[in-house]
C-alpha cells in the first residue's frame, strides 16, 4: 500500500517552500534563457500574425460559446460515438482512472504522450500502483519522468534543466557517463523512448480540442511522438477535459495556431493530428476491418474533475486558457521561484486558482494561492485576458471564510478591525477643513512612508488649494487582497460618508492601492458625483494651470516605475511622466519593461507582510531592470513601491511627490 505524505499547509511551511528556489538561483539560469528565446522568436514571427487581434477575438468568442455548454458537449459526444469511438464522461478523476485501467486491461506496458489531464488525474501514478509500466514519450517529459524534478512550462516542461543536468540525469538513469552534448542527449533520449513505443499495444495522449460538429480529436507536437503512440495497435486511450470543447475544427485550428505562437514564438507546429475516426478498410468485397494500420479501438476520456463546479460558481473564464504558457515568461513570481509555484501541469498562478477545483483549497494554498501580488500582468500576456488577480482575491476570501488564513494576515485585519489600520497604531490623525479636494493619504503615508504625506500637503498648499484631511480608516485594500471583503465594504462606507461631510468633489491619493479601491472595488460609486485621482494627475493639472511652479536642479538620470495597481488595474500611464518632463534638467529613460509591460515590484497582494524573501527578490529584478538603463533614481507613485525597491536598492528611490516639491518654485 502506497504511503501519502499528508501536509500541512502553514505560513511557516510555505515560506521555507519558497525560500528555498530563491536561494537557488542557478536552476532559474536554465529557465529563463528559454523563456527569452521564446519572446524573441514571438517577435521575430509576429510579422507573420497581422490579424492577430483579430484571431484573440474569434477565439475567445469560441471559448465564451463552448465553455459549460453541455447541448454542444452532448453533440459531440454522439459525433464521436456516431465516428466509432467509445466516449466515457468521467465526473472525477477517479472515474477516469478506474475506467482507463479497465481499458488497458491485462497489458503491463503503456506508452503516453504529452498531457496536463494526465497530470492531473494523477494517472501515470495510478498505473504504476497496479504494476503497469508507463513512458513518457516527449523527450522533456521523459526527463522529468527519470528525475526527481517538476516540469516548469506546459510545452517546455524539461526546460529549466540545462544540458548538465540532464546529461546527469541520463547517467544515472542508465549507469552510462554521457557527456553534455545536446544532441548526443537529444539521440539518446530518442532511442530509448522509440524502444519502449515499438514494444507497446496500448497508446495513451492527450487532446487539445475535441470539435463537436465533426466528432473529431486534434492533436499538436513538434517531436512526431504522437503519430507514434497514437498507431499502437491494440487502442488509443485519449484523455481530454471539458473545457478542451470547440464548436467546429476552424475554431479548434485558430486556436492552435494561436497556441503555438504564444508557447513557441513558431507560427506552426510540426504535427497536427487530427483524428475523426478509427483505422478501418472495407476494400475487399466491402467487409469492414477495423484497426488496419492504426488501432483497433479508439477511446475518448472526457473529464470533468471539478470543472462544472467552477463553471456554476462564475470561474468559467478560468478555464478559457488554452495551456499556451506565455503568462509564466513574464509573471514576476515565477521569474524568481519557477515551477514552485503552480500546480501539476498547470503552472504559475491560473494553475494554482484552477487547483482549488480540480484538488482542493489546501492543494490551492500549498501550491502558490498567497503567491499572486495581484499584478495582472498574466492578463496582459493571456491571448484571452485572463487575469488570474481576480480570482486569486475571490479564492482567498473563500479561505478566510473558513478560518484558515495565516496568522501574519490575521494579525493585519485584526489590527484593521482595532484600529482602522494595518499597522495597529493609535497616533492622532491631522485633521483640517477644506472644501476643494479631499487629501486620502492612505495608512502607508500615514504611518509608514511620511515623506509622502509631507510633500504632498507642502504642494497644495505651494498652489493654494482648499484642502481637507479627514479622519480616514484604512481603504480596505489589503483586505480585500488578502480575502476579506466585508470588511473594506465597512470601510468603504465610514470612509466615503467623511468626504462628502467636507462638500469637496475631489479626492487625491498619494496610494495606487487606495486609488484603484475606490474606483474599482467600493460599491455604488457609480452614484458618487465625487471625482477621484491619484496626486500624480491632479499637481499635473496645477502645473498646467500655473498653480505650480517648476523650476530647474540638479541633472538627474531617472526612471519611472509604474505601480500595477494604478498602470495595467487602472491604465494611468502618461500622466506621472507628462509631469516628470516639465522638470528641467531631468532626462526621463524607460525601463525595459515599462508602462502595461512593468514588471511587479513585488510588494502588493499581501506578500511583503507574508513571504518578505519572495517580495525582495522581484523588487531585485526590478531594480536590475533600472540599473540596465544607468538611472541614477527611481521614481514611483506608490508607497508599497517605494517602500519595497527602497529596501533592496543601491539607487535613490522617491515617490513622484518629492521629486516634485524638489523642484518647485
């Protein structure tokens, strides 16, 4: 009987989790060396994608129509029936399983391709339960399969692991010393998986589609190993899910060709399969043979493992993903802790919010739920726009619900619920009238980061404006990243009461976060004739109208961060840099990665106060990203920001604020 290593899911467990890749640098060299090749391919070959807006539409019009439609899942699992297969819908993963070892019955070897669903129901060890050999027949995967290791991309999952590594690996698989030559590795590999595939009668891939007009299978690889494990000639076992579910096989190719691109950078794959049907002949005097060249059985998998329940409960858009991976070449978590965070094959953070359905909510918390900063730049990646933050907040309310969030977060709402702020501090709040904009200064300027505070009240009253300091509570933000919605709706409430007591129409935030609560997350706002800004836009508006005065300093080389709450949630780009180049004096560089491209400094979504390592080291990338340039500053507009790149840069770090009042008149 096989022993399970039950684990629980703690803030101390986690943490020692990610530490330790971050302490590991050097297994990440591998990892993003493809991932830059992959980029630079995407670029070299988007010329041959001219209409490729178009395609993301038509595609995610195909995903909005299939996802959760059970009349066109119904209609294909009869067009598959109607084309010769045998079709079993498998509610759970141990459905599945059960069903595909009745399949393979007596046969003790098994070979199988590439496929997430596999993964994920857990099958290859299932099968080695019951004494069936199983082998991976992709190289990469058959990497994994003689390592200790996880894969780290959905179509590159070996590839994190450099020709060493897998030269090692090879070595003491086999007790052969094999040097690290690629394609002597790459010919090796070769010859053992052709070994096992010729010895085999039972076949068992995965599917990319499953189209319902035509009953048909499709199928992509480069390596031409599908071709093969698909012609075994006792069965084809094809395990697929319900989200795999295309109208017709046009839609399923605009996908895969989409697909390829984002995963590869190629504008094609090398082999697409597709298969509608079972090897049959009736050329002599019509009597129908089946499995002539091909199987005699083609069977069809299709599992749902949890993914109706999600469906039901407003995640479809979850599952909208077409397992393309390009949302991990740019997730800043991943980038500095690779395939720790995810789960199975479905990796970074859509793997792990998809998780708390296809496993569980602790398989959910151990494999990254409090990993997300929230950032979104998955959602900029995505061909379809899935933003995993969304659901990321939404999962973590569902946590704190049944009282199991860390003590770390606990300990932050407490103080919320306590004393109107994150912090627990009590200090007395300066209050002051005014009736043209209301100055939030949020608990970061307030209690943490004061200079922000400081410069921003000297600059209204530099311009002579009306101003009034409230006594604000905390905006709620951190509440509601961290999973407690009800609260920040409380807090919601005192705080919009308090502005309009001050007759003011306008509100200012030195915060992104507060920023983007108020416009985005507080309800009824849409009612409000208030007009809310970040401070950044409203001193441009001052310096415009001459209430402002700039004059020339010093000559700085600086950059400008853009916080992810206030760029890609709230699309403010222009405006801190429209103010940046009224400053004489000021050469303004862009970072490599900048505007809806910026890299995550690290700090939001909860993680500076849980996994402060894991915080640091993207706010290092960071950093690296400024140095790249020769910036002598950087300049954000928001505190979290400032706060985490302040605590791992050798450069000057200030909020837009203080740059400002440096050189006002």
């Amino acid at each position: 009987m096989p022993l399970f290593l039950i684990i629980v899911v703690t803030e101390e467990y986690l943490t020692e989790k990610i530490n330790g890749p971050l302490k590991n640098k050097e297994k990440l060299i591998a990892l993003r060396k493809a991932f830059k090749t992959t980029r630079d391919r995407q670029n070299e070959n988007k010329i041959l994608f001219p209409n490729i807006e178009e395609r993301k539409e038509r595609l995610k019009k195909a995903r909005e129509f299939s996802i959760g439609n059970k009349e066109l899942l119904s209609q294909a699992i009869k067009n598959f029936e109607k084309n010769g297969f045998k079709v079993f819908y498998a509610k759970t993963k141990d459905e599945a399983v059960d069903y595909i070892l009745k399949e393979i019955g007596e046969e003790q070897l098994v070979v199988k391709s590439k496929s997430n669903v596999t993964k994920e129901i857990c099958l290859h060890e299932k099968l080695e339960e019951k004494g069936i050999e199983v082998i991976e027949t992709d190289l990469g995967d058959y990497i994994i399969q003689l390592s200790t290791e996880k894969p780290a991309h959905p179509t590159g999952p070996a590839c994190h692991l450099s020709r060493h590594d897998i030269a090692r690996i090879f070595s003491k698989a086999f007790d052969e010393n094999l040097e690290p030559d690629p394609l002597t590795l790459t010919k090796f590999g070769r010859e053992k998986i052709r070994n096992y595939i010729e010895k085999a009668k039972v076949g068992i891939t995965g599917a990319n589609a499953i189209c319902a007009e035509e009953g048909a299978a499709i199928i992509i690889n480069n390596e031409g190993n599908i071709n093969l494990v698909q012609m075994r000639e006792k069965k084809h076992i094809i395990v697929t899910s319900i989200d795999k579910l295309y109208p017709n096989i046009e839609e399923a190719i605009n996908m895969l060709k989409l697909c390829t691109y984002y995963a590869t950078g190629a504008s094609i794959t090398s082999y697409i399969e597709i298969i509608a049907g079972i090897s049959k002949t009736a050329d002599i005097e019509k009597m129908l043979f089946k499995g002539m060249q091909g199987p005699g059985e083609v069977i069809l998998v299709i599992v749902d493992n949890g993914r109706s329940d999600a469906f039901e409960k407003g995640y479809k858009n979850l599952f909208y993903c077409i397992g393309c991976g390009n949302c991990l070449l740019d997730c800043p978590v991943y980038y500095v802790v690779g395939n720790e965070y995810g789960y199975k094959g479905y990796l970074g953070g859509r793997g792990t919010s998809a998780s708390y359905f296809l496993e569980g909510q602790d398989t959910s918390l151990e494999n990254g739920l409090y990993f997300c900063t929230t950032c979104n730049t998955c959602e900029i990646s995505c061909p379809l726009d899935i933003g995993n933050s969304e659901y990321s907040e939404r999962l973590r309310e569902d946590v704190t619900s049944v009282d199991k969030n860390f003590p770390t977060h606990k300990k932050i709402l407490e103080n919320i619920k306590k004393t109107k702020n994150p912090f627990g501090e009590t200090s007395k709040k300066d209050l002051k009238k005014g009736n043209q904009v209301v100055y939030f200064r949020g608990c970061m300027a307030l209690y943490r980061e004061k200079e922000i505070n400081d410069s921003t009240i000297k600059l209204l009253e530099k311009a002579e404006i009306s101003y009034a300091l409230i006594d604000e509570v905390c905006c709620g933000s951190v509440a509601l990243r961290t999973g407690n919605k009800k609260i920040a709706r409380e807090l919601a409430k005192e705080n919009l009461d308090k502005i309009k007591e001050t007759g003011a129409n306008t509100v200012i935030f030195s915060c992104a976060g507060c920023l983007r609560t108020f416009l985005k997350d507080y309800p009824n706002f849409e009612e409000s004739e208030l007009k809310f800004l970040h401070s950044s836009q409203y001193f441009l508006e001052l310096i415009k109208e001459g209430k402002l005065k700039i004059k020339g300093g010093d000559k700085i080389k600086l950059t400008f961060h853009d916080p992810c709450h206030m760029g890609r949630h709230l699309k403010i780009y222009d405006e801190p840099r429209e103010v940046i180049n009224f400053i004489p004096n000021i050469e303004l560089v862009e970072m490599n990665r900048s505007k809806e491209d910026s890299r995550c400094c690290g700090a939001g979504g909860g993680v500076k106060s849980l996994f402060g390592e894991l915080a640091k080291a993207m706010a290092n990338e960071r950093v690296k990203d400024a140095l790249e340039v020769e910036a002598q500053t950087i300049v954000s507009t928001c505190p979290f920001c400032k706060r985490n790149l302040k605590d791992v840069s050798e450069i000057d770090v200030f909020d837009l604020s203080e740059l400002i009042l440096k050189y006002s008149g």
